[in-house]
C-alpha cells in the first residue's frame, strides 16, 4: 500500500461500493467545511482498475473525494492498495462499520454481496464477530422485497416484530400487500402495523405439540426454525394449522386415560365440561374424571372435573341455608375480593390441606375422638337415626369401620388400626368444597386445630390471582418486594414471577373460622339441644330419665 497524489476528478465511483443509502445534506455540509478547514484528514483508499483500464476505483471514501470536489482542490492524498479476490468486499464492509454504523438496509445487503462472492456464513460471522445466527437473521432479512428495503433505507423502520412478519413471507406476497400500502406523495409514511397484519400467518410452535415425530411426519408437517427467537429455545413452529391441530388429536385419542374425555374449547379458550360437572382445581381422586382440550395456542390441556352426586330425597325439616357455604358473603355490586371461582379454588385446597394433615400431621388420640365428634356433626354428614329409623347413610363410610373387624366378624384391632380408621373416616368426612359435600365451619375448626394451613399449595398462581380484586391484589404484595403497578395485570404478573420459587397463602384461604360465624354457630347448636330436650319433655320424658342417661354414658366413658 502506497500514498500519492491525485486529481479527485480522476477517480472512478465503484458502483459495487457498500454503503448505498445517500447521506443527509447536513453531513455533506459538515464534512465540506472540515476538508475546507483543515484538509483530508484520513486518505481515501482506491485500487487500480481491473478489466483492462488505467484508472483507479474509490474503494473507501466516496463522500470525502466527492466533497473535495466541491472544495475545489486540485490534488488530494490517497491510498493505492491492490484488489482483493472479493473485490475488497469484506474490507469495504469492516471499514464502514469501524469508522460509522452501516445502515441495516445496508449491512443486510453486503451480507448477500459476500455470500455471492464466496464468503461462508462461519467466515463472515468470524470476520465481522458475530454469531452465525445472526448472520443467518440478517439473510433472511435480505428477502424483504426490494422496494420495501429501498424505502426502509430512508429510516422508516419497522420495528422487530413487524419485520419478522414481512420476511417471513413471500415476494410474491409482499409484492402484493406492498401495492396496496406503499407510500405515496399525500401520505409518505408506510403503516408497517398494516402490512404485518396483512402478511400474518398463524404459527403453531414445536415446543407446543405433545405428538412426536412419528404423528409430524404422517401428518407432513414441516418445521421451520425461528431464526428471531432467543437462541436457548425450540423455535421450531410450522404454518400448516390444521396438520397440527389434527396431529394433536390424535395424540390425545391415543393417551386419553381411562375416564377421560376430549373436550371442547370456548372462544375465550377455556375448557367446556360436561353439563353439571364441577371443575375439581385441587388433587383429584379415583373417582374423578379427566377432560384433555386444546387451548387457543394448540396447546394440550388437562383438567379434572367429578359429576354431581345423585339427588337426595328432601326432608320436611331441611333448610336451604344450612346448606349455604360459610364463605360467602352477601352479593354486592361491586367486585368482591374472591370471586366465586376463587372462593371454589379455596374450598379444593383447604379440603386437600385438611386430608393432607389428616394422613400425616401427629394427632394425639383425644385430639382424634374430638375430630370424630366434629366430623359427625358436619352438614354433609346424614346417618340412620335410631329413633325414627329414616336412612340417610353414606355406604362408603362403612369400610373404614369394617377395618376394625376380624375374619370372624368380631371386633378385635390394635391402637394402630384405630387411629387409621379415624383418620380415614375423617377424611372421608371433612370437606371445605364449595358443593353439597361441604361440611360447614366444623370443618374450619379441625384445620386450625390440626395445622392443615402448613399443607395449602403455593397460591401465588396466575389462575389464583385473577380471581382477586384489585384491592386484594395490592394487599398481597404487603411484606414483598413487589410494588403495586398501575395496571392489576401487571401486579398479577409480579407477584406470579416472585411466588414461582415461594409459597403464598391467601388469608381467605385460612382455616381459623370467623369468629361471629363461630358464635353463631354455637347458638344454633344450642338452641336446637334445648329444643330436643323440649321434645323429651313433650313425649314424656322426664328430668329425671335424662340425668340418669347422662350418668350412664360418663361412666361408660370412664
């Protein structure tokens, strides 16, 4: 490489140069009065022409030969270097990054002169230090239409995602959403929100599809890769919607459990049950039932659901609020602080929590005869009274006393076996589920006094949390590091993020029963004692007869 001096006007404009997208008058005017004032300072560098003629190419700085121009010199100093095997395409390239940012337009375009001239994607991604699927986003990039990067090129950008969008497509089809959104004269600027949408294609990503290869390749579905997308994630998705949405059912025909379903999907993407069926959102039991269903991504989903009972004859003295939820409060217009969904989800938990304590929390055995007492005197619990002889029983109670039994029908067990038949009777009994099972606030007593809060799962979930009110929700982030944003969403999203790895409680979710409700509850069960000793009274039954019973039962005790 040598330095000489030349005639501007001898030099000859390289049409191959790198950077094509014309500079601003305000640079122009900038670099005319610096050369002006104190020269060239950095030399142009040419070639010699190559193709039979005598003249030199500018190889590296046309706007400083074309301004010097304008200065009028007459001779300026230059830079002779010899050709290179790409045309110095990789030189050019590394040059105009180094000194100024190439325009994307630009840099896309260079890429592609260098692929053309030889350059592998590993060769280029080493030269220019960068990954190599960046090399391979910025090809992809190159297939946007001509006219559109001709106008990208003037800064009116997409942004990534709208970008992503258009090279995705088709030159066919970008030629035609392009003829009817290009700019014009009366609107120069080009609504890219609008030719996104145009070009959008429904994508169903691989990382969603729980079918193998096998399912893909009978249903011809092809892959292609998301060059976009973060680089540690299956970018993998396929346009052929309806390929793999069939792919997807077959899968769930093929792994559907024994008493399971597919199901349905409404518009807003949740799962259509049965009629009557009750969603269950804590741990299922044999009994229940499976419903798989394909969300609004393709997703498969599953969900365990149980159909009601059979109805019970009413009696005459049934009452429609004894049967009421403990939970619950009066309807107001505005939006409680659990919905009734959430209020659903809470009776599932605290039930699973009690039936977790049940099996594993120590229970002294005096603690355990309370708890019987208690499981009895639920409002889900119905027996055949001795008196009136009017069968109410739940033949599933009847195994956890027969476990009590010998192979000769007597009554013959170990301390052992009786505490496991309490506990399992218990467990049978209990229940805090917003249905006719529920027990009412006997069973809140027996959580508290057993511990099943320890056992509730971790609530902070997004399924949880959006059945909160915005009150509810900014109270949740009391004694986090998780500040109450302006909209509920992104609080929700907040308090799931710092949850994920934590355990969060709702205090509705408690089982320390409301202490009024309590109260009340004690009046009741007084006030219907003294009316079963009205009745003794009225049949004939006197003071005397019912002092003596209650002698014989303490002894018996004794």
């Amino acid at each position: 490489m040598q330095v000489i001096k030349i005639d501007p006007r001898a030099l000859k404009e390289n049409g191959d140069r790198m950077r094509q997208t014309k500079s601003t008058p305000q640079a122009d005017a900038l670099l005319l009065a610096t050369i002006k004032a104190v020269g060239i300072v950095q030399p142009p560098v040419i070639t010699p022409e190559t193709g039979g003629g005598n003249g030199y190419v500018i190889n590296a700085g046309h706007r400083r030969v074309k301004q010097a121009i304008a200065a009028g010199l007459e001779e300026i100093d230059v830079l002779v270097d010899e050709a290179a095997n790409d045309n110095g395409a990789m030189r050019s390239m590394v040059e105009n990054i180094a000194r100024e940012a190439l325009n994307p337009v630009d840099q896309w375009r260079a890429i592609e002169r260098l692929v053309a001239l030889g350059w592998t994607e590993e060769a280029i991604g080493v030269a220019l230090a960068l990954p190599v699927r960046q090399i391979r986003k910025l090809r992809l990039l190159a297939n946007v239409l001509p006219a559109m990067l001709d106008h990208m090129a003037k800064g009116d950008m997409p942004n990534e995602q709208q970008l992503r969008t258009i090279a995705a497509a088709s030159l066919d089809e970008q030629r035609e959403v392009w003829k009817k959104h290009k700019p014009s004269k009366a609107d120069p600027q080009v609504s890219w929100w609008s030719v996104a949408q145009a070009l959008q294609k429904t994508r169903m990503h691989a990382r969603d599809a729980s079918f193998g290869e096998d399912l893909a390749q009978a249903y011809g579905i092809q892959w292609v890769e998301d060059l976009f997308a973060p680089a540690d994630e299956d970018s993998r998705y396929t346009t052929d919607v309806e390929a793999f949405l069939g792919a997807q059912q077959e899968w769930m025909a093929n792994n559907l459990p024994k008493k399971g379903i597919i199901a349905e999907a409404t518009k807003y993407g949740e799962v259509k049950l049965p009629p009557k069926a009750e969603r269950v959102y804590g741990k299922p039991v044999k009994s229940d039932c499976t419903a798989m269903y394909l969300d609004r991504d393709g997703r498969v989903q599953t969900v365990h659901y149980r159909m009601p009972a059979a109805k019970k004859p009413k009696g005459k003295t049934g009452s429609g609020s004894d049967n009421a939820p403990d939970d619950v409060g009066e309807v107001s217009k505005p939006r409680p602080d659990v919905t009734r969904k959430g209020v659903e989800m809470i009776g599932d938990y605290r039930t699973d929590a009690l039936r977790e304590a049940l099996g594993r929390a120590p229970i002294e055995d005096d603690t355990l005869m309370a708890l019987l007492i208690l499981a009895f005197a639920g409002q889900n619990v119905s027996v055949t009274t001795g008196s009136g002889g009017t069968y109410y029983g739940h033949g599933r109670l009847a195994k956890n006393a027969a476990a009590l039994f010998d192979g000769a029908g007597k009554l013959s067990f170990d301390m052992g076996t009786l505490r496991v038949a309490a506990r399992t009777m218990l467990a049978d009994v209990f229940s805090c589920r917003e249905n006719a099972t529920n027990s009412g606030i006997v069973a809140r007593v027996a959580g508290e006094l057993i511990g099943a809060d320890t056992f509730l799962p971790n609530m902070g979930t997004e399924d949880f949390l959006s059945c909160l009110s915005r009150t509810a929700i900014e109270a949740s982030c009391k004694d986090t590091p998780v500040l109450p944003r302006q909209r509920v969403k992104d609080t929700r999203a907040a308090l799931v993020e710092h949850f994920r790895e934590g355990r969060f409680v709702h205090p509705a979710a408690l089982s320390a029963p409301d202490a009024m409700r309590l109260s009340q509850w004690l009046s009741s069960s007084e006030t219907m004692a003294n009316a079963d000793e009205a009745e003794e009274d009225a049949a004939g039954m006197g003071d005397d007869l019912a002092d003596e019973e209650t002698e014989a039962f303490r002894e018996a005790a004794e």
